[in-house]
C-alpha cells in the first residue's frame, strides 16, 4: 500500500513540474510575438467564443414534437410513442440529442400520437397508400394505384403538399421529414402551367400554410408567399371577382376554356387561406384582395339567401337561370361564410347574417322529406329557382358538421335539428349500399312511386374516396362526444378497406352498388390522404377535442387554421 501511495506520489509531482514547464515555453513564445501578432490571436479568439455562444442560443431556441416510429411497415401497432425531440435546423436536419422530452414553445404545436387502435389502422391505411404514392408517383399530383403510374392535374406535387399536416398530425415522422426534403429541394411555382385557383389555394397554399402554424417552419410560409404572389393576378379582373385560373409563370389569368363565368364557390371559397397569408406576411393584399370578392357577393340579389353556382369575373354578376345547389359549385359558399365568421372571432357580421339567411333559404326551399321512411335531404333548384329536384350530391354532406358547427357558435337550435336529420340521411346512403360506401350522387324518392326512399342512377354509382361525411362525423362527435359517431366511420372505413384497397394504395371505384365488381378507377386524390383518413385519424381519438374547434377553424380541404389574428 505505502509502495504504492509513493509511487502515485512520485508520479503527481513529476506531472506537475512537466506542466510548469509547458507554461513556462507559452508564456516565453507569446513574449516573442508582435503586437501584430497578439491582436491577430485576440481577435480570431473572440470570434471563435462568440460562435460558440450563437450555436449555444439556436439549440435551446425551439422543440418540435415529433414520433418515434419504427420503420415498421404496415403493423398498426408500430405507431405512437411521441416523444419531444430537439428541433431540426433549417435543411431538415436534427443536431442531435433525439428523444430528449423538453416542452414545446408556444408557437409550436403538438400533437399527442394515437390513442386508439382504431387510429392505429388509420395510420396503417395511410401508410400504405403513401407507399404506393411514394413508389410510383412521387413527386406528381397523384397516384394511379392500379397501372402503378401517377397523373398529373396541375403538375405541382399535390399529394405530398396536401398531406403534410396529416403526417403531422399523425405523427409520421420520416414521412413528414421526407415529404418536407420534396418541398425544400423540388416544390417550385416558377413553372409555365395554368392552375385553377380554387383548387391550388384550398390543396396546396391551404396545406404549406396550415403545416407553417404547425411547425412555424419558415420554408412553408415562403413557399406560401411565393405562390399567393403568382396567384394574385386571378383578381384583376373588372369587378374583382377572380378569374378561375391563372399562369403561374406568365401570370396571365383568365376564365375557364368552357365557360364564360367562374364558379361560385370558387371565388368564394379562397378566403380563409388568404386572410391566414396576410395574417402572417403582414401584408394585407392577400385580405383585402379576397374581402372585396365577399363584399360583392354580399351586395348581390339571392332568393333568400340561396346563390347561383356560376358568376360571371367581368361584370360580377350571377348568371341568371344558373342551378342552385348545396353541391357541386355551390357547397362551400354557405362553408366559408360561417368559417370565415369564425375564423375573425365572428368579426364579420354580414357573412354571417348571409349564412343565418342561406340557411333559412334551404329550410325554405331545399329540404324535403322521403316516402315512406321520411328521411330528411337537401335537393337542388334548377332553372333559376324555378324546378326542384330530389337529388344530393355526396359532397352536401358535409353541411350537417358545418351546422352544427354553426349552433355550437351560438345560432339557431334548429341548425343543429337540422344537422341530426342530415346526418342519419347521409349515414343512409352509405348504409343502404351492399359495398357501406355511398355514391357520389343520391336520388330521393318524394312522392311514393317506388318502396325505396332512394335510389342511385347508374352514371352517379361511383366513390372518389370523398371526405365530407366523415368530416361532418368528426364534428358531430367533437361537438356531442357521442360514440355512435364514431361507430358510423369505422363501418364507412371498413367500406374503404374492403372495397377500395389495393395492391398500391386505395382507388377510386365505379360502382358501390355492387361488391362482386366495384369499377376500380385507378385513381387516388389527393384529398383521400389530406381530408378522409385526417377526419378518421381525428374522428377515432379518444379525445373530441384532440384538434380543438374553437381553436382551429378547417379550410375546405381539412388543412387546419387559427382561429384569429392572435393566434397566428
Ligand atoms: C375537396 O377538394 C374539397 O373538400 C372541396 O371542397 C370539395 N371536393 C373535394 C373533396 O371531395
């Protein structure tokens, strides 16, 4: 022991007179350099200790919640476990220290996992049709599941932009990393393409944006601006009504090729997104731009409330005789008067008055009741108000959730009567198809003729995998918390895996009348990934509110926005 204690002891001194002399050489060699010389050394020292401060300040700057997923392929059980992890720097790239649980900022927004094993299949779905998506048409607008090849609408990857809030949501973290990387290095709007604007602004500004309050990521918000800027020329037209389509390179809007007017739930549905940019870049422009079109539409004659589905840019008048419809080219007219009175914490007052007032309209001269089971629909007026005709397109369910949404917001009980009578007719369409997917287009049956309540036309009997249902499911299950909701969209989800699954992803089907032969159309649109399997993922939480209505208001395509300026 004493041998070894005075060996350790021979050894520290020795150490100490080797470092005394080390000390000794430094202190002599810096005597011997210039004043030149010691400034050089000070400076390039107080540069590197400042570098390291600035590095020091990013790291603790910003958390981001993110998943912890195993490459698991498609075992519905490999999902979950969020954890809080270090935020990626600008290219994407984590700086380390994975899986440190810290709390989120303010600004970022996080999202629990899946809770249910219901979401877990969700999550199984969506991976499966993003791997048929990334494997044969990544990069294009969307997938054609069947020929394994893609189809291109406007060129603009529209699948990867529209789902990047539902990987968030979900919590796919290599996805949402790999899709970000595709946005990053390739998205670019500088391209020579006509686009429609309503679709580009709901799909893609709606998805950069939605995904930009999220993350507060600023490659979103410039992409976001970017496109905004290309798409602003659609309002140069006389009355400031928008043109329906626009060439992002030339910036040279115009009507559409086969038709004098734009649609009126077009021009009228770009709202939310632009108000959200102005919002944000601080420019108001893109507000004031898009106000004027809804101050027009204000000012404009309607049969109680109730609009024309094709406006003319030029004049800025309704064509007259045109169909009135809660469907097609009509629907989210009535959405975006409420959402946008909800989304400036119901600031605008005549939007509202005009929803209050669109809605008495169609208790008025829409709904009616069907023989011999009295289910209540929504049908159309054709020639300018003057015929009625008992058929529903498969999109006006989405009204029921935007009536109940509407109550919850302090209007009339009987919006919300309303919304319980449309919601058990919409669940009828589905119900009363052998293959539970309901058709694009319902007839209803009003006078007896017949012993069914509804029937479908052979040209109307397909399903474009569409969401409006299951997102009027999710809101009624927010909005009440009853289960029964929730019961409704497994049974129309295990439609989809039974009948619109395939080898590649999910498609399209020509006929829901018929199990034994559906039509697969080879298609998959982007909304299937951005809208239906967000509002299942939501809609079989066990938390209503996992993405709270009175916080977030949903633009058309379920891209989730802010609920005022505050919050931006
Ligand atoms: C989506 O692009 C939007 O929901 C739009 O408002 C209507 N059509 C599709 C989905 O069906």
């Amino acid at each position: 022991m004493v041998w070894l204690y005075d060996h350790v002891a021979v050894d520290v001194s020795q150490e100490n007179l080797l470092e005394r002399r080390k000390c000794i050489n430094v202190k002599r060699q810096w005597k011997r350099l210039s004043k030149c010389q010691k400034s050089c050394l000070y400076t390039v020292i107080t540069i590197a200790i400042l570098t390291v401060f600035y590095y020091k300040s990013f790291d603790s700057g910003g958390a981001v919640i993110t998943v912890d997923v195993d490459k698991g392929g498609d075992d519905p059980d490999n999902v979950g476990n969020q954890v809080l992890e270090e935020p990626n720097d600008v290219n994407g790239n984590n700086n380390g220290n994975s899986n440190q649980v810290v709390e989120p900022p303010n600004n970022v927004i996080a999202f629990p996992g899946p809770s249910t094993a219901k979401q877990k299949a969700v999550i199984k779905a969506f991976r499966h049709a993003w791997k048929g998506y990334r494997q044969f048409a990544w990069g294009h607008d969307h997938l054609k599941p069947i020929s394994e090849g893609y189809n291109d609408w406007f060129g603009l990857g529209l699948s990867i932009v529209d789902s990047l809030d539902t990987m968030y949501i979900m919590g796919l973290k290599e996805e949402y990393a790999e899709a970000r990387d595709w946005v990053d290095k390739h998205l670019t709007f500088d391209v020579n393409r006509d686009v429609n604007l309503f679709e580009v602004t709901i799909r893609i500004l709606g998805g950069l944006l939605s995904v930009y309050h999220f993350t507060k990521d600023d490659l979103y918000l410039k992409k976001a601006t970017d496109l905004g800027d290309r798409l602003m020329p659609c309002f140069e037209s006389d009355s400031g009504v928008p043109y329906s389509d626009v060439n992002l390179f030339t910036h040279k809007a115009h009507a559409p090729k086969w038709s004098p007017d734009s649609s009126t739930s077009e021009v009228t549905t770009i709202q939310l997104e632009f108000r959200y940019l102005s919002w944000v870049t601080g420019d108001p422009k893109y507000e004031t731009a898009v106000l004027k079109v809804s101050r027009l539409i204000h000012a404009l004659e309607k049969k109680d409330g109730l609009v024309p589905i094709f406006i003319n840019a030029n004049t800025g008048q309704f064509r007259s005789y045109a169909t009135v419809t809660l469907g097609a080219r009509g629907d989210s007219y009535y959405e975006y008067l409420l959402k946008q009175w909800i989304q400036t914490e119901k600031s605008l007052d005549y939007l509202v008055n005009d929803y209050v007032e669109a809605v008495d309209g169609i208790r008025k001269h829409l709904v009616r009741k069907t023989v011999p089971n009295g289910f209540v629909f929504v049908g159309e007026l054709l020639g300018g108000g003057k015929d009625f005709k008992p058929k529903m397109d498969h999109l006006t369910c989405y009204l029921p959730g935007t009536l109940a949404l509407g109550a919850h917001n302090g209007l009339s009980r009987a919006h919300a009567d309303l919304a319980d009578d449309l919601m058990t007719t919409c669940y009828q369409t589905y119900a009363q198809q052998p293959t539970f997917l309901a058709p694009e287009i319902t007839y209803f049956n009003i006078q007896g003729e017949t012993s069914n309540d509804m029937y479908v036309k052979a040209n109307d009997a397909h399903n474009l995998l569409r969401p409006e249902f299951i997102e009027s499911l999710w809101v009624m299950y927010q909005l009440t918390g009853n289960a029964t909701y929730q019961d409704w969209g497994w049974q129309i989800f295990q439609g989809f895996e039974n009948y619109t699954r395939v080898l590649n992803g999910y498609t399209s089907i020509g006929n829901v009348r018929n199990p034994a032969n559906v039509r697969p159309k080879d298609m998959m649109e982007s909304f299937f990934l951005s809208e239906t399997l967000k509002y299942l993922y939501l809609l079989f939480s066990d938390d209503p509110k996992l993405l709270d209505l009175d916080k977030f208001v949903l633009n058309t395509e379920a891209h989730p926005l802010p609920i005022g300026r505050n919050r931006a």
